[in-house]
C-alpha cells in the first residue's frame, strides 16, 4: 500500500457510510438544528443593520456638530473690531 492511498483509506474512515440511511430522530433533529441556525442567522443580520444604523447616526451627529463649530467660529466676528486699550498717563 503506498502513502497516498494509505492518507485516502485515512480520510474515508472521517465521513460516514452513505449507503446507511438516516432513521426519523436524526431527520427530525437535523431540521430543528437547521432552524435554530436560521433563527441565530436572522438575529445576526438584525443586529449587524441595527448596529450599522447606529454608526451611521453617530458619524453623522459628529460631522455634523464639527461642521456646525467650523462655520459658527469661521462666522465670529468680534475680535476683527478689537481695538487695543488706551494706556493710561499719570
């Protein structure tokens, strides 16, 4: 027996029999698995668009509040009439 076929005879004893077929137990707790696992995927993907949602109000509100501070202090114009104080004699 060479190596080659010695790995093959190896990775045929992982995988189960296929002419064996399945009884109704295994049927049956194959779907509620498969379920569970579409239910886990569902709230997953909810979670991931609320999740985006969130970031995308966040990003927004913080773009939007240095945008608006940007404008308002560009916008200030009480230090261009300052005029220096007058020195006092005495």
């Amino acid at each position: 027996m060479s190596g080659n076929e010695h790995k093959q005879q190896k990775l045929n004893v992982k995988y189960a029999d296929p002419s064996l077929k399945l009884d109704k137990a295994q049927l049956e707790f194959m779907k509620l698995i498969e379920e569970q696992n579409l239910e886990r995927v569902q709230k997953l993907k909810r979670l991931r668009r609320n999740n985006l949602i969130t970031a995308g109000a966040l990003i927004t509100s913080v773009v939007g509040i240095y945008a608006y501070s940007i404008l308002s202090v560009k916008q200030e114009k009480f230090l261009d009439d300052f005029e220096e104080p007058r020195k006092v004699a005495n």
